[in-house]
C-alpha cells in the first residue's frame, strides 16, 4: 500500500509518479539510475512513455521492472497497431508475472501523422474497445477462434489456456470520444500535461461519468494528472526545454486537438505555425532545440498556456502539485523531470501531504 515504507525508510507516495527517461534521453541506460532514485525518493509509480528511437516501450517496461522493486509501472503509452495483440499480451503476463503485479498497460492513439508516414492505420475507438476486450480474454487464458472486429480478422489467438491473470490496462486521454472510452472499459487513464484546472475537472467528470453508465464505480477507474513539474532551481536553458520545448512539441504534434481541448485562440496556434523557425524546424522541439530557437519560441507562446504546470520554488510546486487532487483526479505525475531533479520539490510535498489521505491506494497505478 501507499503507506509502507520504502527501501529508504520512508512511506511510499503512493499517488505521485514520474516518468522515466523524460524528453529526449542521452542514452536508455539513464533508466537504471533513475529508478533507483525514484525509488529511494519514495515515489509511487514509473510511467514509460514510447518514442520510436531509444525509447521502446517493451524494453524499457522490462529494465524498469529489474530495477525496482516497490515502484508501480505502467506504460504511458504504447500503441496497439504497432505490436500483433498475443505479442501485446505476452508482454502484458511476462511483465505482470516479473513484477509481482505491479504493472499496467497503457495504451494511446498516438499521433496521426507519424503513422501516416510509416503506413500504418489511423487508431480509431472502435479498435481500442475491440483490442482491449481481446486482451482481456487471453489474460483469463481463453482461445479465441475466429474473431473479426475494428482490430483485425485473427483466425485463432491463444496465450496460455491456463492463464487466469487480473493485469490493469489504461489509457492515455484527450478527446472526448478518449475520455469516454477510459471511463467505459480501462482501469486507469492518464489526462495530458498543459491541460487546464477546467479542462482536468471536465475530463475527470467526463470519464467518471461514462463509468456510471457503463455500470461500473466511477471511483474504480484510477485517474492521474500528467503536470509538468519544473522548479526554479534547475538552470533556465534546462527550464525552457522542459517548459517551453515541451509545450512547442506538442503544438507540433497535435496542437489542434490540445488548443480546442483547452479552449484556446487557435489563431494564437497558427502563428505558432507559420513561424519561419517552426516551420522549418527538423524534428520535435523539445528534442533538437538549443537555448537560442527556445528563447524565440517562447515568445510565440502566451503565459497562460504555459501556466498549467508546477514552476517556482520546491515549495511552490508542492503546492501545486497537491492542488491538483481538488480537481478530482487519484494520482499526479510529476512530468517532465528526472527523480534527482524533483527531489527538493517531493521533499516540500512531503512537508505538506495530508496524513492518510492516500494510504488506500495500490502500488499499481492501474489499481
């Protein structure tokens, strides 16, 4: 439980997460000191996010569970279109099987245009609700014969017809039709970083909502705000890229969806665009930019888009960091940020964290 101490002698912080490798990694093996500091910190849960270059998702879930061994792990996310669903699910039982429980898996849309690029099908709603309902089968150890649905004609799927495996899947959301799917079928549901306190709370009562009338507790679906965390006594070029690079490369990937998600001018986003820099800019900005290209692109960026993340002192961003539960959400990951990095602000959360309100919550984070 949330409450039992760590391996450093302190509770588990059962609610906060953080993501491995955050951005744009030197190297993968950065992993096998940050878990471990993760885990001396007290944090709760690990987040793998997938990038195809050094980030697959399957590896890194793997080295994550051998270097660690109280940490909640869940991928956030992979995609189902990439991987054939036995392969999903093998990894889905070999990683729960290795753990002890502790893992989830996640899954995401992923973005559009990379799969355009690589020829592969634009994931739908249909699919995910489809392919989730498969995974499921192969965990209770079911032979499925001739299934033909929004995932794929598979003649016969089978893992192990002893299986009967309880493994979390979630879901990383943004759209409504996104939204409504977590509550409808996953276990948990990871909102987007640069989402507004309005935007949290109508996400929460949206996926909340669709539990309801899928005749589940709404309070079953575990749901964690994705909040980048960046305190002032990291150096400002390092502050701009986990700032202002990450928010840019986001608007890169799917600004539309994020600026009408938001609410926000999608003039001020087309500016953003035709900027000579942007447009022209090869790769993801969090990913390439020096100090100079971040310092012009922020000024493309109005304050209150980057202002729906924890910045200032360690203190100020523990305080932000524990608002976000007013907003109705289970956990906080603690985005953008390398466990050494965070460390003064989980220090100054600790200081503040109210006494019990979290002991109930599993190591898992799908739970």
């Amino acid at each position: 439980m949330a409450g039992d101490a760590t391996g450093a002698g302190r509770p588990q912080l059962g609610e906060i997460g953080f993501y491995v490798l955050p951005g744009a990694p030197r190297t993968p093996a950065d992993l096998l000191e940050e878990v471990p500091g993760g885990e001396a910190l007290g944090l709760g849960s690990v987040f793998v996010s997938e990038r195809m270059n050094v980030k697959e998702a399957a590896t890194l879930a793997g080295a994550v569970a051998a270097s660690s061994r109280t940490l909640g792990i869940a991928t956030a996310a992979t995609n189902h279109n990439t991987r054939h669903p036995a392969i999903t699910a093998a990894h889905a039982v070999t990683m729960h099987r290795l753990t002890g429980g502790r893992y989830t898996l996640g899954l995401g849309r992923g973005v559009e245009m990379l799969f355009d690029a690589f020829g592969l099908p634009r994931v739908t709603t249909a699919q995910l609700e489809d392919f989730v309902g498969l995974l499921r089968r192969l965990f209770r150890g079911e032979v499925v014969v001739g299934h033909d649905g929004p995932a794929g004609r598979y003649p016969v799927l089978v893992l192990d017809p002893s299986f009967d495996e309880d493994i979390p899947i979630g879901f990383v959301a943004f759209g409504p039709n996104s939204l409504a799917l977590g509550g409808r079928v996953m276990d948990m549901v990871v909102l987007h970083t640069f989402f507004t306190d309005e935007t949290t709370r109508r996400c929460v009562e949206t996926i909340r909502t669709a539990a309801e009338r899928a005749g589940r507790d709404p309070a079953s679906v575990r749901i964690w705000s994705c909040y980048a965390t960046v305190h002032d006594g990291l150096p400002e070029a390092l502050r701009l890229k986990k700032t202002v690079g990450r928010l840019a490369s986001y608007l890169q990937g799917y600004g539309d969806l994020l600026v009408r998600t938001n609410g926000w001018d999608p003039a001020v986003l087309e500016r953003f665009r035709a900027d000579p820099v942007v447009a022209s800019f090869p790769g993801s900005i969090d990913d390439k930019a020096d100090t100079a290209t971040l310092e012009h692109v922020a000024t493309l960026l109005p304050d209150e888009w980057l202002a729906p993340a924890a910045t200032g002192s360690p203190q100020q961003c523990a305080r932000a960091v524990l608002a976000q539960f007013d907003l109705g959400v289970d956990g906080v990951i603690m985005h953008g940020a390398t466990p050494a990095e965070l460390a003064p602000v989980v220090e100054a959360y600790r200081a503040i964290r109210p006494a019990g309100r979290f002991d109930h919550l599993d190591p898992n984070p799908g739970r």
